[in-house]
C-alpha cells in the first residue's frame, strides 16, 4: 500500500474508475476526475471553500422542480451549454443548417397546437404585435412539408408563463404545422430582454460575479420533422442593448432579426413582420438527436 500525495492519488483514483466497463462513461469519469484533480491543485482548493461548493451544488439540486432546472441553468451561465451546442453542431449539422441556441429552462412539451396565422398570446395580449413567417427547407432548399414549428417566449413583461401565472396555465407557446411547401405563419407580441431567474443559488453566484444577469429579446423554435435533426433555435432581436453580452451566450449573428413594415410576401403586411427560414439537416445514424436539453419535468428522479 502506498501513501497517496497530491499526485499520486489522481492516478490512483484513475486507476478505480478503469474498471467501468462502459467505455463512454469510462472516458467521460476518467477526464472529469482527472480535471477536478487538476482544478483542486491550481487553486490550491481549501476545505471550506470545497464544502461552500459542495452547499452551492446542493442549493442548485434543491431549488430544481419540475417547472425549473436549476443546473440547466448553472450550465448556460457557465458557458458550458453553449460549447456542448456548438460542439454538436459541428457534428451533425448540415453546412446550410441553420445555427442552434439554448433550449433554456423553460422549454414544455405538448404547447397548445395553432392554426396558420393565429397568435400565441392568448392571456398576455399586450404589446406590439408582429407576424413572423417563413419557410422550412432541407439543406439543398427543398421545402419541408409539414414541419412542425415549436415556439415559445416571455410576454411584454419579460416574463415566461411558468413566471407569469400558475403552472397549469400556458401562454406564449404554441405548435404550428407548415403546409406542404414547408411555409409557415404565426403572430405573437414583440418579447423584451429579460433576467434569467436571479431569486435562486445561480442567480446569487451571477449576481457576486457582477454580471447583469440579462439576456436579449427572443423567441425560442424547435423544428422537427421526421428524417432530420430536430432545430433547437431562437430568434434574438438586433435592437435589444444586450445583444452583444447575453448572460447565456446564445446568441449568433446568424440568428439576430428585427420586425420591419413592408416585407414582400408578408400574408399580414397591416402588422411589423420578421421573415425567417429554417434550414433542416438531414438526421445521421444512431442516436443523433439535435435536441439539446429538456423539459425540466423530465429530469426530475424518477418517484419512489
Ligand atoms: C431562456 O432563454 O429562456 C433562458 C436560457 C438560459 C437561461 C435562462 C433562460
Ligand atoms: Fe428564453
């Protein structure tokens, strides 16, 4: 038996967690412990400071529901979302396809399905109104038929359903199903710039980093069709003042939009209009899914 010192408890620590036999979960526990070690020994890690990290990572677990993942969140803020996006962007997305962003925390399935044209602000009407329109296309510029176009955002106050009112209710969300040339339209109110939610460990940690904590007006969409990798995107207003430092970093040039009066083709040309087209990639083998996060209901362990 050997005494174990700074170093050679990493290699021995290591050399336990070998024995996994999943090799994937073997390579992702061996570089994860490899790097804690590495971090530990850069900043010469104290116990105090270890034990209020480990206070912190309990605050996260326990201010997560179903309406709110709170990890979700410490990832977003902490980049690490947005580099898991990007990473798998370059892997399965089409040179043509449109870009990813952050499907958030706030993203719940089975929203209420619309009709072509209608709005999805049903209870929090206020607000400048605008149609968004577009077409769903493959990456060689087929249309997509059928298409179903997911989309969902805060009302003119910033505020997300779940924020708004009682978990029950949803608003500002909704399915639309695009017709056989892929063609899509919806109305909605223009969203603000909002705080990510502040009232919680992530938002106290945010809060010490002396960030603003905002990120810009935007609305989330999640294409899917059968054959291609679903979209998770968002459309972020070009006007907003925080579109060069969200707090998430979600945003891509790619995907910065403004409403504008005018727009050729618009089916409502009496309301401000945003046109925009969604480009499928073509879904690879295996599990190559691009949806990237959840609803947090679904991360909840399973009851006992
Ligand atoms: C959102 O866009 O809804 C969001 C994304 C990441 C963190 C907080 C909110
Ligand atoms: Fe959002």
């Amino acid at each position: 038996m050997q005494d174990l010192d700074r170093d050679s408890v990493t290699a021995e620590a290591l050399a336990q967690i070998a024995r996994t036999p999943d090799p994937r979960l073997r390579e992702i526990m061996m570089a994860a412990t490899r790097h804690l070690h590495e971090f530990a020994r850069e900043v010469n890690l104290k116990p105090d400071e270890w034990l209020a990290g480990i206070a912190f990572l309990t605050a996260v677990g326990q201010a997560c529901t179903p309406f709110r993942q709170e990890f979700i969140l410490l990832s977003d803020v902490l980049g690490l979302s947005r580099l898991v996006n990007v990473m798998h962007d370059a892997e399965g997305r089409e040179a043509a396809g449109t870009e990813t962003s952050l499907l958030g925390p706030f993203f719940r399935e089975k929203a209420p399905e619309f009709a072509p044209g209608e709005s999805i602000a049903v209870h929090d009407t206020q607000g400048t109104e605008v149609v968004i329109f577009g077409q769903v296309t493959d990456s060689t510029g087929q249309p997509v038929p059928g298409a179903e176009i997911d989309v969902w955002q805060t009302n003119a106050e910033g505020l997300y359903d779940l924020q708004a009112r009682d978990a029950t209710v949803m608003d500002m969300r909704g399915r639309f199903r695009a017709d056989d040339q892929g063609r899509f339209h919806l109305r909605t109110v223009k969203p603000i710039g909002y705080s990510i939610p502040m009232d919680g460990p992530v938002g106290q940690m945010v809060h010490r980093q002396n960030r603003h904590g905002m990120r810009p007006a935007h609305i989330h969409v999640l294409v899917a069709a059968p054959g291609y990798r679903d979209l998770v995107t968002a459309l972020y207003f070009g006007d907003d003042p925080n579109i060069g430092s969200d707090t998430v970093f979600g945003v891509s040039q790619s995907l910065v939009i403004q409403e504008a009066m005018g727009l050729p083709d618009s089916p409502r040309p009496d309301l401000p209009g945003i046109r925009y087209d969604f480009c499928l990639s073509r879904q690879g083998s295996g599990n190559d899914s691009g949806r990237v996060g959840a609803d947090p209901s679904r991360l909840m362990p399973a009851a006992e």
